[in-house]
C-alpha cells in the first residue's frame, strides 16, 4: 500500500462496488441500518474512504436508485411496440423494487437525477416521441407510469395491498358488498389487480396516441 493511500483504503474499491454494498446492506438490514461508518465496516474500509466514490449521503442514496432503476431498464427502447416497451418496462421496475422492498421508500422521496437515470428518461421520451406523442406527453406517460408502479410497489411492501385480509377483518352485515368483493379477489389478487389496472393506463394512452393523431 502507498503511503499517500487514505487509511483504511482498500486498493480497487469502486463507486459501483459502494453503492452494491449499500444496496445489500439496506436489502439485509433496512434503510435505518445505513450509514456512512456502517458502510465502510461492510466494505473493510474507513468511512472517510467512501468519499473518494460518493461525495456525501444524499449522492449515496441517489446512487441507490439509479442501481435498482437500473435493473428495470430493458436492453433496448423502440425495440417492440411502445406499449409493449412500457410493459416490459414497468414489470421489470416492479421486479427490481419487490427485490428491494426495504429501498421503495427512497424512491417515493427522491428525484435522484443522476446522469444514469437522466439516460434512461431521455430513452423512453425518444422512443414515445418517435411512436408520436407530443413531447410534452411524453413526460406524463414516464411520470404516470413510474409513479403507478412504485406506488404499487410501496402497498406490496407496507403489506397494504391483499384482499383477504380486508374480507376477514370486516363486519359482513355492515358491509356485504365489499367483504363478497374482497372474498371474490382473493388472497392473491394484488398480481391480477396490478394488471388491470396497467392495462387500463396503457389504454389511456393508446387513446391519448390516437386522438393526436387524428
């Protein structure tokens, strides 16, 4: 080791390693868990040599949802249907965040406008933009959509989202119509809800689309 390496300083320790590391620490041990000197502990490396990779905590947490968002990003935009496009993309953020329930919170509290995720914006408005929404659209449709399915993604998490829980804790006398709703959904409606209710924006949409067309 060089003498003028920061103490502690591990010799190849990278930003993407950094936010990896949070990630897992916060997937383990929850949002609370994390901090600076804790992090630096999971990496085997003193706090202060985490600022080498991120200048402080709020661009730790920034980097935190630019690596889950990019694990809902697909290959390619522009490369199917842009409803198909917004499917896929909207499964795959699904995805990302229920293997990150303990992180969802960060998404629905920060912008994180990192260079990373402004590429990935800047996709889907070029692919929307191409299909032939207005540009002004375009933004809409990406905030709708993201915002409906973290959203979701939150109430999975809370716990908030299941049927049978609602059929089983209410008075059926005093509300039958609702209990029979809840009971005809299931326990495992939260899927089948997520789907229709994609569907019904992705349609949305598609009208949107055809009425700036006409």
């Amino acid at each position: 080791m060089t003498a003028n390496r920061a103490r502690g300083q591990r010799a190849g320790l990278t930003r993407q390693a950094v936010l990896e590391a949070a990630v897992r620490l916060v997937d383990r041990e929850g949002i609370k868990a994390l901090s600076m000197r804790r992090l630096g502990a999971e990496l085997g490396v003193e706090a202060m040599t985490l600022y080498h990779h991120v200048p402080n905590k709020s661009a730790l947490l920034d980097g935190m949802i630019e690596q889950i968002v990019a694990e809902a990003v697909p290959p390619e935009f522009g490369a199917a249907t842009w409803r198909e496009d917004l499917r896929a993309y909207a499964h795959a953020l699904m995805a990302a965040l229920a293997a990150h329930p303990h992180a969802v919170p960060l998404l629905l509290s920060r912008p994180a406008m990192t260079p990373r995720n402004l590429r990935t914006m800047e996709a889907v408005v070029a692919m929307l933009h191409e299909a032939g929404f207005p540009l002004r659209r375009t933004l809409d449709i990406l905030y709708s959509l993201t915002g409906f399915v973290v959203g979701q993604a939150a109430a999975r998490a809370g716990g908030v989202d299941g049927a049978g829980e609602l059929a089983s804790s209410l008075d059926a006398d005093a509300y039958p119509l609702l209990v029979e709703a809840a009971r005809e959904a299931g326990e495992d409606a939260a899927e089948g809800r997520f789907e229709f209710a994609l569907d019904a924006l992705l349609s949305g949409y598609e009208r949107e689309l055809a009425l700036t067309r006409a």
